[in-house]
C-alpha cells in the first residue's frame, strides 16, 4: 500500500494511542485491508483497526478476552489499557503481540474445544450465534457468478435458514467460538491458544464442532484418521447428530459466499467460487470435494 493510501490509517492508530497513553512512531501495518492491523515498535503490541460500525461487536470482543483470560482459557491476550477505543467511527482494540507460531492440529482445535464448551454460561453480553451473518451482503457483492447461481444460492440461504429455526435438539447451548478452524487455534512455543475472538456467542456448541467435520466429510482437508482423532480428543462426534446436515450446509454456503465475495476482486478465485457453487449443485459428483483454500 502506498504511503498516500495509508496516511488516513495511520492517523487513526495515532489518534487511538494518544488516548490510551500508547508511542505510535514508528508503526509498522501488517495489514490494510477492512480490517487493519499494525505493530507498535518494541513494545509487543498489536494494534486492531476494525471497519466503521464494528463498535459493538469490538466492544464484545474485549468482553470475550477478558472472560477468557478470567477463565484461564489460553487465547489472545489484551493489552491492560481501556478499550476499545473509537476513532473517526472506527473501534480501536490492543493485543499483546504472540511469538511465532503455525496453524494448530485439529487435535489442538479439539482440546481447546473441550476446554470452552465445558464451561458455565458466561455472565457477559454475547448475544445469540447468527451461522448465517454476512452471507447476504456476500451475495450481493458476488458480482462475477451468473445469476441463476446466485438465486439458487439466496433460495439455499432462505431453506437452511428456515431449517435452522426448527433444528431438532442437541447439546446444551454454551460460548462458541463461531470460526473454530486451526487457523483460528495457534501453536507457540508456550502451547496452543486460540484467536479471533470476534465471532464469539452463545449458541450449539455443534457449531463450532461442524467446521472440523465439514473439513473432514466435505472439503477433504482434514482425513477421516484425524477427524476420528478430533472426536476422541473432544468426546464428541457432531456427524451423528440428526441436526447436523443443516449446519453442515450452512458452513458450506459460508464458505462458498467467500469464495465467490472475493472472486469480484481477484480473477484468481472466480474458477474455485464456482467450483464451489457446482458442488452445492450437484455438478460436481458427491462429497468429498476438493476445495482450495481462498487466502
């Protein structure tokens, strides 16, 4: 990104520290995208720049960190300052930096897992998951997938929709994670934690148990030896719950939907978007498919 492009982020870090009492010289951004983050020089500190009208949810974000961290849960950690912090419209949220680290094993994913969902209901605002949230807005902004695919997909989202106001019973609702991949569970040298906690609910915990499983029975990301692993490790195996076609279908039309989202601003992903939509079609033979990872 050019220094011209940035200056306007950069004046939105420098705001943000001055009033939690932060030096921003010499920061350094990781990523100017939507959402944008930078590193504060020699202090460990991550700083997060969240899209205007983000406010509450990075203000539940916060409520998540510091409950997490009550709980002994190994996640991301907040930088002891008041937060967030809004600036121009935009929540301003600070991370203590984590040392390197690599994707964690779906193995990690399940004992982390474990660990949250056995928790009690937290005595903090969450408000109740949405498996469906942006799905809308990433169809409208789809623009290179014809559109009777893109109508299949709308009717898709009304059926699962309606689905899921009827589910049939499962476990007892808990805090979720709502994005529970191994991208989202870290190893570091000190161990494995959790990340991304701007997803966080209350809801199924199948939920959170469906991404493995999705990898495993659908994509073919994750082999039916580990995903076994995964349910030893956890306890639990969502696949032999009655409810869990729908939610199965719900994470693939999420995944689909960012495919084709990024697809409109990267020539690159358009074939793998309508892969993706030719599987939920029926075009493509039964599951397991194989689905590249969208970056």
């Amino acid at each position: 990104m050019t220094s011209a492009a940035a200056a306007p982020a950069r004046h939105v870090l420098e705001q943000a520290c001055s009033v939690v009492g932060l030096e921003s010289a010499g920061a350094e951004p990781l990523r100017l995208a939507e959402n944008q983050v930078w590193r504060l020089p020699g202090r460990q500190v991550i700083v997060r720049i969240s899209r205007a009208g983000q406010s509450a949810a990075a203000a539940r974000e916060v409520r998540v960190a510091r409950w997490l961290a009550r709980e002994t849960i190994a996640a991301v950690r907040l930088v002891d300052v008041e937060q967030p912090v809004e600036v121009g419209g935009r929540p301003v949220t600070f991370w203590v930096e984590l040392p390197p680290q690599e994707h964690g094993s779906v193995q990690d994913v399940a004992q982390l897992l474990a660990q949250l969902h056995s928790l009690p209901m937290p005595g903090i605002e969450l408000g109740y998951l949405d498996p469906f949230v942006r799905v809308g807005e990433r169809l409208q902004a789809a623009t290179t997938i014809r559109e009777d695919d893109k109508e299949w997909l709308h009717g898709l989202h009304r059926d699962l929709a309606a689905a899921w106001a009827e589910r049939p019973a499962g476990l007892p609702d808990r805090a979720v994670h709502g994005d529970a991949w191994p991208g989202n569970f870290v190893r570091t040298a000190d161990g494995v934690l959790m990340m991304d906690l701007e997803r966080f609910s209350v809801g199924p915990p199948e939920w959170d148990l469906v991404s493995t499983a999705v990898r495993a029975k659908t994509t073919g990301a994750v082999t039916m030896r580990e995903y076994d692993q995964f349910c030893a490790t956890y306890g639990h195996d969502v696949t032999a719950w009655e409810g869990y076609p729908i939610l199965a279908r719900a994470r693939e039309l999420r995944m689909t939907t960012y495919a084709a989202q990024h697809a409109a601003g990267n020539e690159e992903w358009i074939s793998q978007a309508q892969y993706r939509i030719d599987c939920l079609r029926g075009r493509s033979g039964p599951r397991p498919w194989t689905w590249t990872g969208i970056l």
